[in-house]
C-alpha cells in the first residue's frame, strides 16, 4: 500500500503486469490500521490470484458495460479481502480457455493486415465454423467476428492515445486500423469505451499540456527532467 505522495521504486523483468488500483483514503486507513497490508500469504494469494484473473478477463471485455461492471466486482472483492485476513474470495480454480480458441484470438490479436475471414481460422485452428462461432461465444463472450473487431478498435485507441496535436485526423486514423464505416464509428466506440473518438483525442491533447506546463515550471524552479517520448515508433510514454 503506497500512500499519496509517496516516493517508491519498482523493479520488474520486463515482462511484468502491473495493475494500480487507487483507494480513497478512508479505505486505504482502514486496511492498514493497525497491521501490515497482506500480513498473511492466504490473503496474499487471494489478492494476486484476483488481479492476475481480472488481467486475464481483461483480454475480452465485451463492451464498456461489461468492462465497468466486472471492474467493480473486482473492487468489491478486493476491498473484502484487504479487510479481513481471512477472507475466502469465490475465485474460479481454472483460468485456461480452450487452446484452439486461444489460438483463434491470438491470430487474430496479432495479424492487424488480415481480413475477417471466418474460413481461415477454422482452418488455423481445425474447427467447423459452427463449432468454433459457439466456443468463442462460450470462452470469450465474443463471436469471432465481434472480436475481430474489438481489436481493430483498440488499434484505433492505442493510435489517438500516441498522437500529437497535430496528428491526422480520427477518420484518417479509423481508415489505417480497418474501421470503413465512418458514420457508425462514434457509437461503436463509445460502446467499447465509454466514450467517442474526439473525447478520447481531446483528452489526450489536454494532457499534453498539462505535461508541457509541469515542465515549463519544473525549468523555471530550476528542476530537471525529461519525458520520455517514443512518438517516432507510434508510443508515446506518459
């Protein structure tokens, strides 16, 4: 449990998750009232083994709807177990999902050229087209059709969260990530992230700002720093 304002580090091998969940205050002081934050390795367990499982779950949120409410199961759990020591959190054994399928999804998560054909990851994965549209409904939640693109939609968003002020346009954006149909793209993506394409770019811009003013008074008080920016390869730290 860090505290706000609270100077910390971190070291990780590089391939690390990690997932920062900011408490109110009046909870983070009663989880740490009088003990140490996961004193016991049950209630250590529990925790990592509900953060790691919400990753995975992660992986395939439908809709913002359902990004929200599995958000807030997740809360709730937690805030149970960092409460109570010995609290029993109904978390699934299994966490696996069948390998065909998650080769299906791998397949398409990592091949952004490809055109949605469903004959070629039935042949990917030797599945029936029937068979496969059912299991990833069952596994996932998701038709391969709907996953497919769920991607390309969180391609959009990486884009407009890694550009600048005077980065091309949303629809030039949608139009290299695969998403033709202009006039139902602001709904579209507003059902997968609670927001519109413009609010999500407006938001970034204001946070460019926000950046370059912090700077501009960390030179004047004659601090040093640097932001890291890897816009050049389509990143941008922040």
């Amino acid at each position: 449990m860090v505290q706000a304002g609270e100077a910390f580090d971190l070291a990780t091998d590089g391939h690390s998750v990690m997932t920062i969940v900011q408490f109110p205050e009046s909870d983070a002081a009663a989880f740490s009232a009088g003990r140490l934050t996961l004193a016991t390795d049950k209630q250590l367990q529990q925790v990592r083994w509900l953060l790691e499982t919400y990753n995975l779950r992660s992986r395939y949120f439908a809709d913002h709807v359902s990004a929200v409410r599995e958000t807030r199961e997740m809360l709730r759990q937690l805030r149970a177990c960092l409460g109570d020591p010995e609290c029993e959190l109904d978390l699934p054994r299994q966490r696996t999902i069948d390998p065909k399928i998650e080769l299906a999804v791998t397949f398409i998560a990592r091949n952004p050229e490809w055109e949605f054909r469903l004959e070629d990851l039935t042949r990917i994965v030797h599945s029936s087209e029937r068979s496969l549209y059912y299991q990833m409904k069952r596994f996932i939640g998701m038709t391969p059709y709907r996953y497919y693109q769920r991607c390309k939609l969180l391609r959009l968003r990486m884009a407009l969260l890694a550009c600048e002020a005077d980065s091309p346009s949303i629809s030039w954006h949608a139009l290299e990530h695969g998403l033709n149909h202009l006039g139902r793209l602001p709904g579209l993506y507003a059902g997968h992230f609670g927001e519109k394409p413009s609010e999500t770019l407006a938001k970034r811009k204001a946070l460019l700002l926000a950046s370059e003013r912090a700077l501009a008074q960390a030179n004047d008080s004659g601090a040093t720093g640097e932001f890291a920016d890897g816009c050049a390869d389509g990143v941008r730290a922040s």
